[in-house]
C-alpha cells in the first residue's frame, strides 16, 4: 500500500468511500474502518487526513453538495428569458429524480443529519443558498426561494412514487410558482 507521499489521492478516495458507503448503508453503519477499507487507506489515515469523523462527514457533504450545485449550474446558467428558465428548471427535477439514486440517497441523509445535528446545517443551508443564486439569475428571491423547495420536493416524490407525474405537470407547477414575481415581468 502506498503512504500519502506517493498516494496524493488517499484523501479524496476517503471522501468518495464515506459517500458510497453513506449511500449503500445508511450514515448509521458508516465507520472509520469501514471507509478506510472501502477506500483501499491504511485506518491511521482516516486520522491523518481528517481530526475524526464529524470533519470527514463536513467535508464528504460539502463535496457532495458542490456535485448537485453544478447539477444546477448546468441547468440553469443558459436559458435566455423566463420561459426557457421554466423549462430549465422542469428539466432540472426530472434530470434529477430520475438520475443517480446514489444523489437521492445522499440528499436525504444530509437533510437527515442536518435536522438531527444542528452544527451540519450550515452546509443544508450554504447548500440551499448556492442553489438560489441560479434561480435568482432568473427569478426574484422569494420566487427563487419558493421554486427551490418546489423542485427538491417534486423531484422526490418522481423519484419515489410508482407512477411519477410527467413533465408537463412539473411545469405546470413551476409556471404557478413563477408566474408572479419573476425578473423580466
């Protein structure tokens, strides 16, 4: 096994470990072993990398969240006007509701973690709020702010429901949400 001078990646195959593992066994079965076995690391490295695992979980999440905010950006940076920013953004929900169940699962968790420990909802809420700076790009704060729940809410229940609705009800939902409020008017 190669030490950390010649293993420049260990820290980020200990990060991608701790979200696989989070997304196939639930953040309650994550341990420092086993991350340190899935990322192939000796187990002292978890502690050299990392000053335990709430610093892992932090900077694991904040990975994550930087994954689904460039989701967004990819999205959301084009559309020229109001419309096609609707339409972006009914793309959006269904991109992501029925993309990776990997990204659903860790969502979750996150959202989890942050209502049972108080210290990771910062990263829920810088999460949420980079998420709004794209939305903003096309619509007032509060719309943004309402459209954000909108699609975090429609793209679960696509993703978990047995007969999810189509895209023209999503953007039917995203045009209400929309229709007062937004840039351009």
């Amino acid at each position: 096994m190669a030490t950390g001078h010649t293993d420049p990646q260990r820290r980020e195959r200990i990060l991608a470990a701790c979200l696989d593992l989070i997304a196939e066994e639930g953040l309650a079965h994550v341990s420092h072993r086993k991350i340190a076995a899935r990322a192939g690391v000796p187990l002292g490295s978890m502690t050299y990398h990392f000053n335990g695992m709430d610093e892992l979980l932090r900077e694991a999440f904040r990975r994550f969240a930087d994954h689904i905010v460039a989701v967004f950006d990819a999205h959301l940076s084009a559309p020229a006007d109001r419309d096609a920013a609707r339409e972006a953004v009914a793309d959006l929900v269904h991109v992501l509701s029925e993309g990776s169940q990997r990204d659903l699962v860790l969502t979750q968790e996150l959202y989890i973690l942050a209502a049972r420990r108080p210290a990771y909802r910062e990263l829920t809420h810088e999460w949420m709020g980079r998420s709004r700076v794209h939305l903003e790009k096309h619509f007032d704060p509060d719309t943004a702010r309402q459209l954000d729940a909108l699609i975090e809410g429609l793209t679960l229940h696509r993703a978990l429901d047995n007969e999810p609705h189509d895209r023209a009800l999503t953007l039917e939902a995203v045009t209400r949400i929309t229709t007062t409020g937004a840039r351009g008017n």
